[in-house]
C-alpha cells in the first residue's frame, strides 16, 4: 500500500471498506494528492503526503483533477470543509 493511501484511510477509517468520492459522492478508487508530489521540493518533500493534501475521488473526477477542471482550490475547499466535518463527530 502506497504511503498516501496509508495515510488517508488512517485518517478516515472506513469499517466497510467502502470510500466515497469527497466530490460526487461514487465509490472512490483513487487517493489523489491536491498539490502535485512534484511540486514539493526536497525540504517539503515530507508534506505531499499529509491528509490535507490528499482526498479520495473516484475514477471520473480524479481524470477531471488531471485535466484542472477541479482546481486545486476547489479540491482542497471541498476536502478542508470533509477533514472539519469528520474531526467534528469524534
């Protein structure tokens, strides 16, 4: 398992093994990074892979994040208000 992905799933465990799409609400397949890992340079190489950085999409809108009609400032909204509304239940 990629380190990313360890760290997503840690963060929001899911009991059934099931991961919704933080944009459309399908089953997500994929943990995407919001800010691409190359653009971290070697002294921020360690912050690509924190939770804030990484949100569950599935195969559509993780294509769409690739093309930028997802900004990077619309996925980090959407995954920011997700973290808030988690850390909130427990």
């Amino acid at each position: 398992m990629e380190k990313h992905t360890k760290v997503y799933l840690e963060y929001f465990p899911s009991h059934s093994g099931f991961y919704h799409c933080e944009i459309c609400n399908k089953q997500a397949t994929e943990i995407h990074h919001i800010k691409r890992r190359s653009e971290f340079g070697t002294k921020e190489k360690h912050l690509q892979d924190i939770i804030e950085n990484l949100i569950a999409l599935c195969r559509s809108c993780h294509q769409k994040a690739h093309a930028n009609i997802f900004t990077k400032d619309y996925l980090t909204d959407i995954h920011n208000k997700n973290i808030q509304m988690y850390s909130t239940q427990f």
